[in-house]
C-alpha cells in the first residue's frame, strides 16, 4: 500500500514539474531578447514579422488605387496578424505569475493587464474587434491602431544603443520635464498678450483665448504654419520676440538630451581605458516563500569566502546589499564570487544511456553510485535538468558526474577523463 501511494505521488510530482515546466518555457517563448532557445528565437522573428506586416497592409490600405485591387488580401493579412495579437497578448496573461513571482496569479495578471506593455498589447488587438459591437465608434477605433506601433520598442532587448535612448531620458526625466514646463508657461502668457493685442483687429481669428495658444505653440516651437498671424504692428512685434525666443526654448529640451548622450558614452569610454579587465562568475538566485534566506539579513547568510552579493532588485528597485538588509520573496540577488583558479580543474564525466543500460527507467535515489560520485546534471534532448532524487532517468539520457577523487591511470597517474 505504502509503495502504491509513493508511486501515486511521484506521479503527480512528475506531472506537476511538467506543467511547470511548460509554464516557464511558454514564458521564456513569449518573452521578448530570451534567445536560450531555437523556438523562443523563433517567436520573437515571427513576432517582429507579424507587426512589420500588419504596419504595411494597414498603410497600403489608405491608397485607393492599391486598396480597390488588393483590398480583400490586405484585410486578410491584417485579421491573421490581429489574430497573433490577440494570441500573444493571452499566453501573455496567462504566463504574467512568471514575469511577477511575488504576487498571485490573479493580481500578477491584473498588474501586467494594467501595465504599458500590457495596454499596448490590448490595443493592438482590441481596436480591431469592436466596430463590429459598436459600429458607430469605427472612426475613433481605428485610431488606437496606432498604439500597435509602440509594440516596437520591444526591439530594445536586443539594441544596447536603443537603450541608451531610454536610459538617457530616464537619468534626465527631472530637466526634461522642467524645461517643457518653462515652454508651456510661457506658452500660456504669450497666447494671452497675443490675444489681447489681436482680439480687436481680427476677432474671427484671435477670438478666444485657445486661437491664441495655437498660435503661440506653431510659433514657440518654431513649426509656423501661417494660418494665423498678427497683423498690427504691436501683435507682429511680439511675434518676432516670440519667435526668437521659441527657437532658444527648443534648443533646451535637445541640448539636455544631446548632453546626456555624451556623458554616458564618456563614462563608458573611462571605464574601458582605465580597468583591468578579470573574468569574475556571477550567477542570478531569485528568492521564493519558503526559502531559508528569507527574513534573513545579509550578514547571517555567512557566504563562502570572495563570494558577495553584488545586487538586489526588488521590483523596479535596486537595492545596494548592506549587511543589514532582510531578504524577502521575490528577490533578486546577483551572486558573484571570483573564479577559482587551479592547474588540475575540475572534470565531468558523461554517459550516454543506451537501451539496456541499467540506470534506464530508474530513479537517481535508487541508482548505486559511489559516495565520491555526484550526477549534477542530466541532458534530455535540448533540456538540462536538475538531478533530483525522484527523477527518471531515460534511454538516450546524458548524465554528467562529477568525481570528488579523479580516477587515475595506474600505469601513468593520468586522468582517465
């Protein structure tokens, strides 16, 4: 009875870890830069192809001449590419607790739904869909169309110049806003003398206040498209003070931006001329309920000796790791340690099993294998897997063992591996 129900669950525990195993590669599919793998390299193409597409027949379609001779196929690559939309934006829902660990697979899929990437999704999608439940709001859906076209900042993950982009507004987000608002401020006071100087002359173009904003955003940001104008002496007067003084506010916006580029480029380039260069290994942990480092502080942990814990990020925080600092769900730690360094490294061995092999159809616990001896990995086709106790090992399986003692050549003392 006891054997049946041990077998009852290593089955479920097998079927379990399968799942879950085909969670985190659906995952890993739908992630965009995860290239570990042919298909996951595969989806992102097909992605990438699918939005190129959909922009292309969306545009094409605007011309008549095109569209009255190709219009059914090109309504017919949009529904199919629409439809991959839609597709993705699922698997992505549905995979979200991988991309949010920490939270429940409710809110995690609430939190990405919520989320830009997620609403760029949905609307890339949506628009499409719902002029056939609301036919009088076809000219307004078709205008969130173009949210699809944010889909291609996902690029970013392969592009570190793209990047760059991102990280330079990102350090300069305080400048950046406090000059658009200078622009706007003086937006608002140079419509209001316009308006003032103007009203009386031509009350059916400065009527209001807002004729006046317009103008004086073409004017300030140095676009003038000339369908208003002042036409006293005093309004034209200011124009030229505005203008002037537009093409200066412009420059600022640029100028920060321009400034953050050659300051990341130049920490870069000291960065490179003055270090010297050691390989050091650093590997990623991420921290779930239940793990013994959890409510701990860095300084219990009582790490191996030249191991540290380089980084924490705690959702879109990084945290520098003082001692003191308590570990919780959800972290991310970045372990790094120096290489070892030795003359005789370390060796593995591996062993195909064959069909009659007599680890075929047994479990890792159940196997006789010496006490100097360790199985530390196990290939299946394109798989590594970790060596668990309750694992079954199958034909064509490579295991890899790792031998505290190295067997040795009893004639000449070399190693067998």
């Amino acid at each position: 009875m006891d054997k049946q129900v041990r077998q009852y669950y290593n089955k479920k525990q097998k079927s379990d870890r399968r799942k879950q195993d085909a969670y985190t590669r659906l995952f890993k599919m739908v992630s965009v830069g995860v290239v570990d793998d042919p298909i996951n390299q595969a989806y992102d193409v097909i992605s990438t192809a699918a939005l190129l597409i959909n922009l292309a027949a969306t545009f094409m379609n605007t011309f008549d001449s095109i569209s009255s001779r190709y219009g059914t196929l090109l309504d017919g690559v949009e529904f199919v590419t629409v439809v991959f939309f839609a597709v993705d934006y699922i698997l992505r829902v549905i995979t979200s607790n991988k991309l949010y660990p920490d939270l429940n697979a409710t809110r995690s899929a609430v939190k990405y739904m919520l989320s830009f990437a997620g609403i760029v999704d949905l609307l890339s999608f949506m628009p499409y869909f719902l002029p056939f439940f609301f036919p009088a709001g076809a000219a307004v859906f078709k205008m969130f169309r173009v949210a699809r076209i944010m889909r291609l900042f996902r690029i970013n993950a392969y592009y570190d110049s793209l990047n760059a982009i991102t990280d330079v507004i990102a350090s300069k987000k305080q400048q950046l806003l406090s000059s658009m608002f200078v622009i706007f401020v003086l937006m608002l006071a140079s419509s209001m003398c316009m308006y003032s100087l103007e009203n009386k002359a031509q009350p059916e173009v400065f009527s209001n206040a807002f004729s006046g904003i317009w103008w004086s955003a073409s004017t300030l940001l140095t676009v003038g498209y000339g369908d208003i104008y002042p036409v006293t002496t005093a309004g034209k007067i200011f124009g030229i003070f505005i203008t002037c003084l537009g093409v200066g506010m412009v420059a600022i916006p640029t100028g920060i931006i321009s400034a953050g580029f050659v300051e990341l480029y130049s920490k870069a380039m000291r960065q490179d001329d003055y270090a010297v260069e050691e390989d050091i290994s650093f590997i990623n942990v991420q921290l779930y309920k239940g793990d013994s480092w959890i409510g701990k502080s860095i300084a219990s942990l009582k790490l191996p000796k030249d191991t540290i814990i380089a980084a924490i990020q705690r959702g879109r925080d990084v945290i520098t790791p003082r001692g003191d600092i308590i570990l919780a769900p959800g972290d991310k730690l970045v372990i790094g340690s120096d290489n070892i360094r030795s003359e005789a490294p370390p060796k593995l061995r591996e062993i195909t099993l064959l069909r009659n092999h007599e680890w075929v159809d047994r479990l890792i616990e159940d196997i006789d294998i010496s006490r100097q001896s360790y199985i530390v990995m196990v290939k299946r086709g394109k798989s590594n897997i970790i060596p668990r106790g309750d694992l079954m090992l199958k034909e064509d399986d490579r295991v890899y063992i790792f031998d505290k003692k190295p067997k040795t050549n009893p004639v000449d003392g070399s190693d067998k591996t």
